[in-house]
C-alpha cells in the first residue's frame, strides 16, 4: 500500500524545499526502500575480515574510504536476510542505514572517554559509541521503558560491547541526579525522541502517525532535555543533538535555545554525506544565526534517510538558576 503525505505535512515540506524539482525529487524517494547499509562491528571483526566473508555471499562495497566500516549490500536480499545471516548473528556487523551513523562520527568517541548516551534503545549508536572506545572507558547508556532496556541489552550483548553501563531512568531525572552529585561527563549523545519525518523511507507508518501537535510537544521535551543534558557535561566537552526528523521546530528550534541559554559554542560539522546548512526563519521565528552550522540531511541528495546533527562545545560551568523552559 502506498501511503502520502498529510496536506499540512506536505505543505510544510514544500516551505523547507521551496524548489519545484527538489521537492519532486523528495516525494519520490520517499516512496523507494532505503538502501541496505551495515556497520561493521570492529569489536569483534576488522572491516578487510568482514569484506571478505560477505563477498562470498553478496556484492558489497565500501562507499567512503575515510570509514571503511561502513559498508552497503549491493545484491538483492531476501526479507529478514541480512539479520538472518551468521555474521550478523555472531555480532560482526549492525544493520544500520548511513544517516544513523552521522552522530556518533560528529561525537567522535576515543579510547579512555566517560560517555553518557542519554536515550540509547536499540542500541544502534551505543554499540557504535563503544566500538569508536575500543571498549576502553566508561559508556553509559541510558533508556526509560524495560522493553527497550531489553532490546538495548542485547544488542551490547551481541556486538561484544563490555564498558557499557546500561541504566532505566527517565533522562531529565537522570541528568539532574548526575548534575548535583557533581558528575560530568566528556561526551554526550542526545539523540532525542522525535516526529520521525526522515524515516519515511523506511517507516511508512510515520506518513499516517505525522502529527503538527505532536512537533510542538517534543519541541518542548527536546529543550529540556537539552538544558539538563548540558549540566552534566564539562567544560570544553561535546554533546551532539540530533534527531530523525525535518521539522525545525525539533531542529534548528531546539538548537537556538541552546545558544541563547546557556554558554555553548555550535561546531562546524564534516560528515560524508552532503549537507544542507540549518534553516534561520521558520513560520516567523527567527533563529540564532549559528544555527547554519548544523545538519540537514534530505534523502534525496544522498539517497538516505533524513537526519539532523548538530553539535555543541561547553564553554563554561553552567550556574544552577530556575526553569528556563
């Protein structure tokens, strides 16, 4: 069954894509299976190793030399073949599509780092996060529903991952704990509950749950979340902020709050797909100026998902005060 935008949705993305053809391009891609990319999982394989085994199955290729661990499957599959296979069930590689794995090359995790990654299920950029560690260091991975705690569990379980602590807390309480206990940490990955509306390709469901009110709503959750991830960051430390979505009330929004609010600095991103600088005005409201130093990533110009990165630098110790939100 072939789903469309809602007429607001719609309506919406032809105001962020105001080109003819660029938008054209949008609402057919939207409607094509994404790519089957994977990560290999260098905990447990090397990228050559992995290589090897898969071509003897499947076409594979290597399509940025900068990140040989990214790789995409070429031939055509069987449903559930990718997950069915052994490499995949032995841990050597994450079924993860590219736009997924823009945060954490944006973090940039090392060896030795203390590391929070705020809403962690499935486990995608956690396991990502550990093996960039080496599995050295502290990663904490954090999730609220036991559903998703068990998904996430297993994923670290499966992919070798051994400096992970997962917690079952509710991220703000988190956070506020962490931040008046005095703990802080190098790096954080917010990469926050969202709309979704890059997931298309993927997520078909997503073009009937769209919601305008449901953008409002996170928009307000992704601010406070953001201001009480900030506190227990240090200083000259980096959180990335990102999210699945397009709508730059989750986005651009989120990120001017930031920069209004609290003593950060908004990092110029090099990634490897093509970028799209962040959106200043959107209905009205003006944004930081900074904010064109973000992320957008529209399917269309990388055949992806859509994705938002950006990332922020501490400057200095944030002062406890009352609720900005």
């Amino acid at each position: 069954m072939r789903y469309e935008m809602k007429p607001l949705f719609k309506e919406r993305l032809q105001k962020l894509l105001p080109n003819k053809e660029d938008f054209e391009k949008f609402e057919k891609i939207i409607h094509i299976q994404p790519r089957n990319f994977i990560r290999c999982n260098t905990l447990k394989i090397s990228p050559e190793e992995l290589l090897k085994r898969l071509n003897e199955k499947w076409k594979v290729s290597q399509p940025f030399p900068k990140h040989s661990e990214i790789m995409i499957i070429e031939s055509e599959l069987a449903p559930g073949e990718l997950g069915n296979a052994i490499e995949h069930i032995l841990g050597y590689y994450y079924v993860q599509e590219i736009s997924s794995m823009l945060s954490i090359l944006a973090l940039n995790p090392k060896p030795e780092e203390f590391i929070l990654d705020l809403c962690a299920s499935p486990g995608s950029k956690t396991t990502q996060i550990a093996a960039k560690m080496q599995n050295k260091g502290t990663l904490i991975a954090n999730d609220l529903k036991m559903d998703r705690i068990a998904i996430l569990a297993a994923n670290l379980e499966r992919c070798g991952v051994s400096n992970a602590i997962v917690t079952r807390s509710d991220a703000i309480y988190l956070c506020s704990k962490f931040s008046k206990a005095g703990i802080k940490f190098d790096k954080i990955l917010l990469d926050a509950p969202c709309s979704g509306e890059g997931t298309l390709r993927s997520s078909p469901k997503t073009f009937l749950m769209w919601n305008e009110k449901v953008v409002k709503k996170l928009s307000r959750q992704q601010k406070k979340l953001l201001a009480f991830a900030l506190k227990c960051l240090k200083v000259g430390g980096t959180l990335v902020y990102s999210t699945c979505t397009h709508a730059p009330e989750e986005d651009e929004s989120v990120v001017s709050f930031a920069l209004e609010n609290f003593p950060v600095k908004l990092e110029t991103i090099a990634l490897p797909l093509n970028c799209r600088p962040g959106v200043t005005l959107w209905e009205g409201e003006s944004f930081n100026p900074e904010v064109h130093k973000t992320c957008r990533i529209y399917p269309q110009d990388n055949d992806s998902e859509g994705f938002f990165v950006s990332k922020f630098t501490l400057l200095e110790e944030i002062q406890e005060k009352g609720d900005i939100i």
